[in-house]
C-alpha cells in the first residue's frame, strides 16, 4: 500500500474548552496555528465542541461518565461523516484540550491509550491524589455551586475573573476577549453548577497511575506565571517519558488565549515532528 504523504493528511482536531467556556474560545490558536502550518498538510479539521453544561449542551448529563459518552458519540458522528466524505487523504485524530476539557481528554486517552494521534493538553491535573483534599474540593464546589445559583451569573462572572488562576487571561481586553466575555454572560445558571458539581476535581478521578499506559505523543503546555501547573505537568513528564512539557513565557492559565501566536508555535512544531 502506497504511503500517505503529508499534503495528503487530514488533522482532525477535536479542542475542548475549559469551565465556562465554549468550543469558539479555540479562534484565535486555530487562526495561528492555520498560518503556520499552511501548506504543510491537506487539511485541518477543526472539530471545537460546546461540552455538557456549556453552551446548546448545557442540560446533558455532566457525570465523567456522561461527559465522555458525549465526546464519544461526537467522535463518532464525526468520524463517519468524514470517512464518508473523502476516503482518499489519510486522517490524524489530534487532541488539543484545555484545563476542564483537558481532563476530559486525558480521561478518554487513559480508556483509548492508543487512539489519538497526538495529544496536547493545555493546563491539565490528572487528578488529586488525596481523597481529604478530594473532599475538601467536592465541599468548597458544592457552596460555590450554591452561590451561583443564590447571587446569580453576573456575581459569578465577576468572582471567576478574579481568581489568580484566571485574571491574567484579562490583561489585555481585545475584541476576541469582549466577545467571549459576551458569550459568558449567556451561560445557564444550571449547566454551570451541573458541571462544577459533577465534573469538578473533587469527583474527577485520579488518573496518575494510568498515564503511564498512553502511547500517543504527548506535548503539556503551560505559562511560566502558572506555577502550579507547571509543577504538575513536570510530574506527569516524569511518569510517561512520551510526554513533552513547554512553557510559554508571561503567560498564566491559558497560554492559547494570553499568547496564541506563541502557543501556535510550539504546537506546529510538535505536530510536524511527530505526525508525519
């Protein structure tokens, strides 16, 4: 059988947002990331889905479990749509995830270890190891839960922005932050306590000891301002050696939306080196 060239690949790529997000927040990583890598392959799929308790998904089941059979069942529709549709070219199914959809997305690559192609995770906690700070997480998601719903989503928006985890992604509001501010301010009260409540940390399970088991090439992004994070992703480059760790420089939380243009960078080069 005749080898795929790389003009005849088509990347699928599946990106999942983050808690409060939605599948547009990807606009503008996939604008740079397309720059970069035009002309290099036939075509870039971009598949950037609303998850349960966001957007037209908010009432769907928000459970781990509920969570991955609807990335399952997306993929799925997906998959057959395009198989359908172009049996000619060569397809890759790449992963970029992002904090809440980067669990999600590790949590399907630890039950599919060798499905994904590539797989980039952006901000992501395989999980909490203690089960009295499991608790302590499901009790303080569970009274924030009720405070969303008592003080309403202005309130929640507001105290969300503050939190050191999330304020740098506000130090610079250009037309792409107003418009997601926007579409946050749309979200339903209930999707968003489903979703804290039933796909927070405190429930999520802990995957440390699977990550081993992933055979997929691995690229876990952080910003340098993120110490936390860049901690935890140095632990999980320890247990899986497939795992590449980089750091975008002046960035927090959410490098793909601080600095897409630098993100799109390292994530070009990682997908030109390991899925040709």
């Amino acid at each position: 059988m005749k080898e795929t060239s790389d003009k005849n690949l088509i990347f699928n790529i599946y990106a999942l947002h983050g808690f409060t997000g939605s599948g547009l927040d990807f606009i503008p990583l996939k604008a740079s990331i397309e720059s970069i890598l035009s002309g290099e392959f036939d075509e870039l799929n971009w598949l950037c889905p609303s998850l349960p308790g966001h957007g037209d998904s908010s009432d769907l089941d928000c459970s781990v479990q509920g969570q991955y059979d609807f990335l399952k069942k997306y993929m799925q529709l997906n998959a057959s749509q395009g198989n359908a549709s172009d049996s000619s070219h060569g397809h890759k199914n790449i992963l970029i995830a992002y904090s809440m959809g980067s669990r999600l997305g590790l949590y399907h690559a630890t039950q599919e270890t060798d499905f994904w192609d590539a797989i980039i995770l952006i901000g992501v906690n395989p999980g909490i190891r203690s089960e009295t700070e499991r608790a302590l997480r499901r009790k303080s998601d569970k009274e924030l839960s009720e405070n969303i719903e008592k003080k309403g989503l202005s309130w929640f928006l507001d105290y969300w922005k503050s939190l050191p985890l999330i304020r740098t992604q506000y130090k610079g509001f250009d037309d792409f932050q107003q418009v997601r501010q926007m579409r946050k301010s749309s979200l339903d009260i209930k999707g968003l306590k489903n979703s804290l409540v039933h796909f927070g940390q405190g429930v999520f399970p802990d995957l440390w000891e699977l990550i081993p088991d992933i055979k997929s090439p691995l690229l876990l992004i952080n910003g340098d301002l993120d110490l936390k994070y860049c901690e935890i992703s140095q632990q999980f480059s320890d247990s899986n050696p497939k795992a590449l760790s980089k750091v975008i420089k002046g960035c927090g939380h959410a490098p793909h939306f601080e600095s897409p243009k630098s993100t799109a960078e390292v994530i070009a080069t990682f997908l030109k080196k390991y899925v040709t």
